[in-house]
C-alpha cells in the first residue's frame, strides 16, 4: 500500500510503498477514505516533538473509511461498514478506562504516535474501538470527527462544563477552536470567538458566535471582554497553546469562572495565585476525547446540529500531502483532509 511515512525531525513525509497491515485476533483493517491533517503532526514534522513509536512511522489519526477485513474473533463488523477509529485508542480494562475516562487510558494508544496512522490506504484498529458511521454523512468530512470535533466536544462538555446561558470565551478560532465555538453553542453557551484572522471569525459566527474580536490593535481586551458580559465569561477555552493566550484567557474569567486548556505549550505560564483564590477560579486542562462520547457527536452531526461543511476545507491527495501541510503552516483554511 501508499503511505506517508515521517522518518524524523525536519526531514518531511515520503510517500512509499510498505506492506499493508494484517489484522490480528480482535482487529480490523480499515480501508482509509479520508484522514483529517492535524497540527499535531506539525509538532513531530516542524518542532522536533518526538513521537512514541520512533521513526520511521506512518503518521495521521482522524481516520474514517471502510472495512476491509478483520481479524479472529470480530463479529460486529462486516466487511464494507463505514466506520471512524477514534484518535485515542483505549485498553477498557485500567481504571481510568472502568471510571469512563478512556482517554486518560493507561496503556493509551494514539495513531500517528505510539503506533502507526492513516496517512495510508490502510490502517489497522481494535475493532472494539470503531465508531459506526451513517449514510448522511460523507467519510472524507466524517474523518475529522475523530480529533477535531471530539476533541472540544470532550472539553466542553466534561472539562469547560458548559451550561444554559454561560457566557464563554474561545480564544483561538483554528480548527479545534471553531469546533469548540459550535459546540459550545450546542451546549447553550453564549459564545464570544477571540482570534487575528477575520476569515476564521466569519466562520465563528456562520457556526453560532454572538460576538467576534479582533484584538489586533487593541489594548484591553480584557476590559472590553468585561464590558461585554458585565463582568467576564463563566467559561473561557484556549485553543492555541501559547503561554500569552493562556494568560489573556485567564484574564476574561469572571468571579467563580473556569479556565479550559486545550492547546499544547511545553512553555511555563504566569497566573495570579491571589485572583484564582480570591475569585474562586478554576483551571482545567482538557485531552481528547472518551470512546464513549462519540456515538453521540455522530449523531449530533448526523441530525446538523455540529456541522463539518465549515471546518473542512477541502481533500488532498496522499501525493500532495505536503502540500496540504503548507497550507496549514499558513493558516489557510481550517481542516484539510487526506483521501488516500
């Protein structure tokens, strides 16, 4: 089969000829029909993140295809079912697992990291993760469900905790970002979408911002943020991962507020002690997303209520991956997607 194989720091992706997996005892082999592009391999790509598995490895995990075959002892699924494989994969046995909190998973596995991903044709999964996919909704845009929808959906409703009438802050309108915008707005929120890219903002407010900000240019966000709400947001989400982000997100949170960190910094970050004691904050980081959540996003998407048209930009073909990956480095579009 084709694939994308990352063989280190700063030397790209090659498209190659390797085996095609085999299925063992519990497992499918998945036909990729598409595979959502994700930062996070800029990380490994670009920033010298190493992954789990050392290279050479196949990279990509927002998979979503066909079965193709599966291994001994499956019988829930035939070949031909249109599935997603979840980014995370889970063991259900640990007792983070047992506690339904699968993606804090001891013996977690994530495709495109500790094992090999679906910038392939094929990729192999635990056919007890798999995710049933309907009809109404095509694979290539299905595909980023498996990160980039689940992934907010996770942090506002278990993390963030959004409820009926919240004020709430994204701050950061990429990808993951503008998915935590209309699930954010799903869950009842009134969402205020903070980023530098008026596009992405216009797209904030087609999936349900009340209000958009540029801050460019502005001295006090903050204070305008207050102006706004009378007083701050009850749930802020910082979707970008840079200590200045955090800090500013802090900065929204009214009295009894809660801070939610999604993006990923290895950098440390400067937080008033007497503001988060003295106004009862809270701070909460928020990593991927349960298995046992993601019948319910299908179904969320299925019936329209989150919406993929917005989010995914376009497909690319598996020889023009890094094309796709400029785009990304660019800030072009939101979400673009591999079809193998």
């Amino acid at each position: 089969m084709r694939a994308a194989v990352f063989h280190g720091h700063g030397k790209g992706l090659s498209i190659e000829e390797v085996p095609t997996p085999k299925p063992g005892p519990g497992e499918a082999l998945v036909r990729v029909a598409g595979c959502g592009m994700c930062h996070t391999d800029l990380h490994y790509l670009d920033h010298g993140v190493a992954t789990f598995k050392p290279p050479p490895i196949i990279l990509g995990h927002e998979p979503a295809g066909t079965v193709a075959e599966t291994g001994e002892g499956v019988s829930d699924w035939s070949e031909g079912d249109r599935v997603l494989i979840p980014a995370v994969l889970s063991c259900g046995r640990c007792r983070y697992c047992r506690m339904g909190r699968e993606n804090l998973c001891e013996r977690l596995q994530m495709l495109g990291n500790h094992v090999d991903g679906a910038y392939a044709e094929y990729v192999v999964a635990p056919a007890s993760e798999l995710v049933a996919l309907p009809e109404e909704i095509p694979l290539e845009q299905a595909s980023v469900i498996a990160d980039a929808v689940s992934t907010p959906y996770h942090a506002v409703k278990h993390r963030g905790r959004v409820q009926l009438g919240d004020a709430v802050a994204v701050v950061g309108c990429g990808g993951v970002g503008l998915n935590l915008v209309q699930c954010a707005t799903a869950a009842g929120g009134n969402v205020i979408a903070i980023d530098l890219n008026d596009d992405r903002l216009a797209i904030a407010r087609q999936l349900g911002a009340e209000e958009t900000i540029n801050p460019e240019g502005m001295e006090r966000l903050d204070k305008h943020v207050r102006r706004l709400t009378r007083g701050g947001v009850d749930v802020a989400f910082e979707a970008i991962g840079s200590p200045g982000t955090i800090e500013l997100a802090f900065s929204l949170l009214r009295k009894g507020g809660r801070l939610c960190l999604i993006g990923y910094s290895d950098q440390p970050v400067s937080i008033s002690a007497a503001r988060l004691m003295f106004f009862e904050l809270e701070i909460v980081g928020s990593l991927g997303c349960g298995g046992g959540d993601y019948p319910e996003i299908v179904e969320l998407v299925r019936q329209g209520t989150l919406q993929l048209d917005p989010v995914v930009s376009g497909t690319v073909p598996l020889e023009e991956i890094e094309t796709g990956f400029d785009r990304l480095r660019r800030g072009e579009g939101v979400r673009w997607v591999v079809t193998p």
